[in-house]
C-alpha cells in the first residue's frame, strides 16, 4: 500500500493533479445545481410579483 | 429530411423536461467509467518504461485537456445555432459551458506543470501544448468577462455568440502559431499523448475517462441549461411547474 | 403603406409591446404617444431594425420588411435621440457627408435644406458651438434631403423653439403632401390636417 | 413618392473615408497620442535593461511588437466609440447599405490614422534598439502587415464593447488572445530582418492572417455593433 501511495516518488506530483481533479469535478456539480436552484427561485419570486400584481 | 427534432429541441418546455430526464442517463455511466478508468489507470496499468509511475498524471491531463478543447467547440457551435436560427435553448447552453470549460483548462494547466516538474526540472516549461491551454484560459475568461459586462441577457447571448465563434476560429490559428513558435525555439516536447504504442493496459483507462468525462461535462452541462433556459424564459406557463420541483 | 402586425418586445423583463398592430397608408402621420418608459423608442428602434422583435413582423409595400432589410433601410429615414452630427464640422459638411453616403447631393440641395429649417446659408459654425436646437434642425435637414418616403423620428422637436416646431409642421406637411409616411413620437400637437393624422397611445 | 437613386457602395465607402480623414484633421492630437505612446513604450525597454546595442537587439522584437499592440489597442478606443454614442453608427446600420463594407472603409481610416504612422516611425525605435540600417524594409514589411491585422481583429473587439461601462480592459482581454498569431508571426519576421536571414516564412504566415482578417473581421464587427446598437 505504502509502496503504491508513493508511486515510485511520483507522490508530490500525482495526488495533487488527482485531488485537484477531483475538487474541480465536485465544485462543478456543486455549482451546477447551485445554479438550477438559484434559477427556479427566481422563478418562483418573479411568479409571485406577477400574482401580487394582478 | 425530417426537422422536426431539431424543433423540437428548441422549444424550452421540452428541452427542461428531456434535460430532466436525461442527466441520469449520463450520470452514472459517467461516473462508472471515471472510477474504472482511475481504478484502471493508477493500478492496473504497468509503469512506463521511460516515465515511471509519473506518467500516470496523463489519466486527468489528457481528459482535462480534451475537455478545455471540446467544451469551446461545442460553445461555439451552440453559439453559432442561436444566432443565426434564434434558439433560445441553444443560448442557453451556451452559456452553461463557459464555466466548466474555464475550470478544466486550469486543471489541464496546473495538472501539465506538475507533470513537467519531474519531467522538464521546472513547473513551467513554454510547451507548446501548455501554451495554447493558456491562450485558450484567455479566450473563456473573455468570453466570461463579456458576458458578464452585458446587462441584458439576450444581448448579453448575442454578442458573446460573435466572440464565441471569432475565438473559434482563431483556437487552430492560434495553436499551429504556438506550435511553430515552439519548433524554432526548443527541442519536441516528452508530452506525446495517443502514442500507437501503447499497450491496452495503458490505454484501455485512457480511453475510460476520456468518455467519462465527456458524459459527465454533458451532464452538469444539462444542469446548468434547465436553470438558464428557466431564466430566458419570461411568461410562459410552463414554469410555474418547473419552478416548484426541488 | 407601412403596417405592423402583432408586435411582442422585451427589454430586459419589461414586456413592452404585446401584440401591438397598426397601420399607416400613404400620406398619413402616425403620432406616438405615451408617458416616458411607456416604449416609444423602442417601438420606433424595432420598426427600424434596430431591435430585434420577439415576434410579429413590420411590412413595407407588402413585404416583410426583415426579409430584405437593405431594401427598406433604403426607403426609410430615421432620427434618433443622437443627432449624428460631428462636432467639428459645419452644417453643411455633416449634411454633404452623412446624407451624401446615401445618395448624390449637389451644393444648392443642401442649402436648401438647410434654408428651409431656418440656417443663414453663411453660418461657417462647427456644430459643437450650435446649440442643442440648432443642432436638431440640421439633423432635420438630413432627414429632408434623404427624400426617403417613410421617416421614423423620435422626438424630431425636442429643444426646439415654438418657430422650430412650426417650421417643423410645415415640414412634416409638406412630405406627406408628397405621398410620404412619417411616425412620429412627440408630445406637441402637431398641427396636421385630421385626415392625414392618426393617434397611438402606448401604455 | 419613391426612394431616390441610391449611391453604389464604393461611393458611400470614400465619402465616410472623406469625412473620418477630415476630422482627424481637425482634431490632430487624439490620433498622434498613440503614435507616442509606441515611442515612449519602446524607450522604456532599454531603461529596464543593459542598454548596450548588441543585447538590445535580442530583445528589438519583442519591444517593437508589444508596444505595437499596446499602441493599437489604446487606439481602439477611437475607432467606433464617439459614433456610437451620437448616433452615427446608428445611421450607418439603417443606410441600406452593407454595415460590414462600411466599417471596414472606417477601420481602413483608423488604420490609416494610428496604425501606418506607427510604422512609419518604426525606423526611429528600431535604430535605437540596435536593428542595423539593411534590416529597416524588412521590419517596416513586418509591422505593415501586421497593424493591418491588429486594426481589423481589434474592429471586433471594438464593436463588442460599444457602449459598456469598464470597456476598456475588456477590450484588452478580448483582444490580445486573439493578436497571439500576430505578434508569434510579427515578432519572428521582425528578429529574422534584424538577423539579416531570410524571412518569407513568417511574412507568407503575417500576409494570410491579414487577408483572413480582412474578410471575415467586418463581418464579425458589423454583426457585434448591430448587437451593441440594440
């Protein structure tokens, strides 16, 4: 396990790129959805001030 | 030939509700093959002869870098179909890219530079290919930029439409000028990727998370158009629904 | 004859025209009124081309005028809230350069013109020293020496002294005399004949 | 009542060519400001360095080249931004005339104005940066091309931000990535002349990106202003 964490001395290069990657792929979902979220209350707020109106 | 699709997919209504229904079905296949293709990339695959195991960077490299190229071609295009047909839902789309694609090329450039440590001695090296990733980290932040500075949102899609599409042509223009520049200055670079020699074991997870990451920049691609097709969309009935779901 | 069919706009999240219809025969005014942000320049910049309409379609001499835009752009004179003059040159040299990319101009047309919206034909000015009025009485005299038979003007009178504004009647009077249509958004009454002016009130 | 004879193309193109040459002549000093912003750009390089002739001339390219696209894009600000705010780009859209052949006659006169006295003076800054007499016909070749290209790619960068708060930088940003072929193109036919060597590879390079620019570049500009005018 040690012997394949290391990656032949490669570590200090490899995990960052990896964990790099990863972060970005997780933050894109996250703000992906953050965005649908963000949209559909604006939606809803606009809706409501077209009820109010009328 | 039939357009009717092509209509059809431009009508929000059922763009939001095919998006809806779609993104399982890129999800997870996307998410099975990046873990085979990590799985298989960081174990399975023997060390190369000359890099060792440092090589293994390539298997988020290569990905990434395919898609900083890929996610402004398919910009382009959406943008290219707005403007000239005047499909919302392609605006849309549109705009749900620029960000992922920014965010990829930096991986591509931070991920390039750490591999050039052990590789060149040096975190940067002008590599043609590094490059070209830079100028194109200026293309999308540009693109960002203009959209942002434009208030309205259709004009905001029009005129980053023409910059998406001028940046477009320019990308090959840009990368064979990077590329000669290069050639005159520094010896070929050790980054050669799609190398014929490689051996199924190496390139069978290269291929894996190529395609995941396609399917995945496809779904979060999804996510991000159903919240901006929701936004271009002013009165129509419809989203009165959409707006309740969670 | 000029007609709009079904107009829908947006600006931003105003819906400011919502299916709006009219239409303008030859040798008839078209008056548009409306409190400010009622969307009279709007209306009048998408009747031009200028914005793009979310739906309906604007007809000249019965075609669709996004069809063939070129063609209607060379039929129509339009006058914005910009007057389009260069502050450092004379009235005359703005006119021979900014109606003379349309059409060839001889010296005495646009003295002319410019006599007939009330300039000395010896007034050697730069239009930066003219006034705010001045400077839309030359902007006048562009549209005049266009000689184009529809002219969308917004505003044409705004700074304008009450002898501009009749000059500017005699004016309007005189095109649609020749057959030509004008839609106008103003709020001074226009004194026209009621058989060649119409009214429309945006809201 | 009918519209009267319209004027041909070429003729509208000279007449705003007249017009824009006319102004500039009565307001010299907008357009000479760039012209010395290249100058002064380029004394700078040798102040920040050893200013000994042999090590300057490694380095003459790469001065000449930045502060030629510094100068153009400072430039930029003159090209469309007065005529959009009164209404004479307005005018042009509903001409009846192509947009596109419009600003491109307009950007020949801004080239005209900021971009051939640039190269014009380039001897000057290329002499005090080292570059021997028999290399000077080939960096004026050299940056004559490529200030016609930076004016037209420019064009559209211009047109984009017509009329937005904080152009400016935005300019800088849409504009430069899309010079890098210039400048990698410019600045190599430039150090070849100055080397003395051959050096039609690059000029083969600089000459398509120019006739490239010069048709698809009005295009781009009169679609990006027709946006910016809405």
């Amino acid at each position: 396990m040690t012997h394949w964490l290391s990656m032949g001395g490669y570590w200090p290069y490899l995990w960052p790129s990896y964990l790099l990657t990863l972060l970005v792929v997780v933050l894109n979902i996250f703000f992906a959805r953050r965005s649908l979220r963000e949209a559909r209350a604006e939606v809803r707020r606009r809706l409501q001030m077209q009820r109010s109106e009328t | 030939m039939n357009w009717v699709w092509f209509h059809k997919l431009g009508s929000p209504p059922h763009f939001y509700r095919l998006a809806g229904k779609m993104l399982p079905w890129f999800a997870w296949p996307a998410l099975l093959l990046c873990v085979g293709g990590t799985y298989g990339g960081l174990v399975l695959a023997p060390a190369d002869y000359q890099q060792g195991d440092g090589f293994r960077i390539l298997y988020v490299h290569a990905p990434a870098a395919w898609l900083s190229v890929m996610v402004y071609s398919a910009m382009a295009v959406y943008a290219a179909v707005g403007l000239i047909w005047r499909i919302n839902v392609a605006h849309a789309l549109a705009a749900s890219c620029a960000a992922i694609g920014a965010s990829f090329t930096v991986v591509a450039l931070v991920t390039g530079s750490l591999w050039g440590r052990p590789m060149w001695g040096t975190y940067w090296e002008w590599d043609p290919r590094l490059t070209s990733e830079l100028v194109l980290l200026f293309l999308y932040l540009g693109y960002m930029g203009l959209r942002s500075a434009i208030d309205d949102t259709a004009r905001a899609d029009r005129a980053s439409a023409v910059l998406a599409i001028v940046g477009a042509v320019n990308v090959p223009i840009i990368h064979y000028s990077v590329t000669w520049w290069n050639s005159l200055h520094q010896a070929p670079s050790v980054m050669k990727f799609g190398k014929p020699t490689m051996p199924a074991s190496m390139l069978i997870p290269l291929l894996m998370m190529l395609l995941g990451f396609t399917l995945y920049f496809v779904a979060i691609m999804l996510v991000r158009a159903r919240g901006e097709v929701l936004r271009r969309e002013r009165n129509a009935h419809w989203i009165a629904a959409a707006a309740e779901e969670t | 004859m000029f007609s709009a069919i079904k107009l829908q706009l947006w600006r931003g999240d105003q819906h400011v025209l919502r299916g709006l219809c009219f239409t303008v025969a030859a040798g008839r005014c078209l008056q548009l009124t409306g409190v400010n942000g009622s969307g009279k320049s709007s209306l009048l910049r998408a009747l031009c081309g200028l914005l793009p309409l979310e739906a309906g379609a604007v007809v000249w001499r019965g075609a669709d005028t996004a069809a063939d835009r070129h063609a209607f752009h060379a039929e129509l004179a339009w006058l914005g809230h910009g007057t389009a003059l260069k502050g450092d040159l004379t009235a005359a040299e703005n006119l021979r350069y900014s109606a003379g990319l349309r059409r060839t101009l001889s010296g005495a047309e646009i003295d002319g013109a410019l006599a007939t919206v009330g300039f000395a034909n010896a007034d050697q000015r730069l239009a930066r020293q003219m006034s705010a009025g001045q400077q839309r009485r030359v902007a006048l005299a562009r549209v005049l020496l266009l000689e184009c038979p529809l002219w969308l003007l917004d505003e044409p009178t705004a700074n304008l002294d009450s002898r501009g504004q009749e000059m500017f009647n005699q004016m309007l009077d005189a095109h649609l005399q020749r057959g030509g249509l004008a839609i106008v958004a103003t709020h001074q009454a226009l004194a026209l004949p009621a058989q060649r002016l119409q009214e429309l009130e945006l809201s | 009542m009918s519209a009267p004879e319209p004027v041909s193309a070429l003729k509208a193109g000279s007449m705003l060519v007249r017009r824009d040459l006319r102004l500039a002549l009565r307001r010299p000093g907008e357009w000479l400001q760039p012209l010395v912003f290249f100058l002064v750009v380029t004394t700078l390089f040798p102040l920040a360095t050893n200013p000994e002739l042999s090590r300057l001339r490694d380095m003459a390219p790469a001065a000449l080249w930045v502060a030629a696209l510094l100068s153009s894009l400072l430039a930029l600000e003159l090209l469309f931004r007065e005529d959009g705010q009164d209404g004479t780009l307005e005018q042009l859209a509903v001409s009846g005339l192509p947009l596109a052949w419009l600003l491109l006659a307009k950007t020949c006169v801004h080239w005209l104005l900021t971009g051939l006295p640039l190269v014009l003076v380039a001897p000057l800054a290329a002499t005090a940066l080292g570059a021997p007499y028999a290399s000077i016909p080939g960096v004026l070749a050299a940056l004559l091309l490529g200030s016609v290209a930076l004016s037209l790619i420019g064009a559209v960068g211009a047109g984009l931000t017509l009329g937005l708060r904080r152009g400016g930088v935005l300019l800088a940003l849409l504009v430069l990535p899309l010079a890098v072929p210039v400048l990698i193109f410019g600045a190599r036919a430039t150090a070849l002349a100055i080397a003395l060597e051959p050096m039609a590879a690059p000029m083969y390079l600089l000459a398509a990106i120019a006739v490239l620019s010069a048709t698809l570049a009005p295009l781009a500009a009169a679609a990006a202003v027709r946006i910016s005018l809405e």
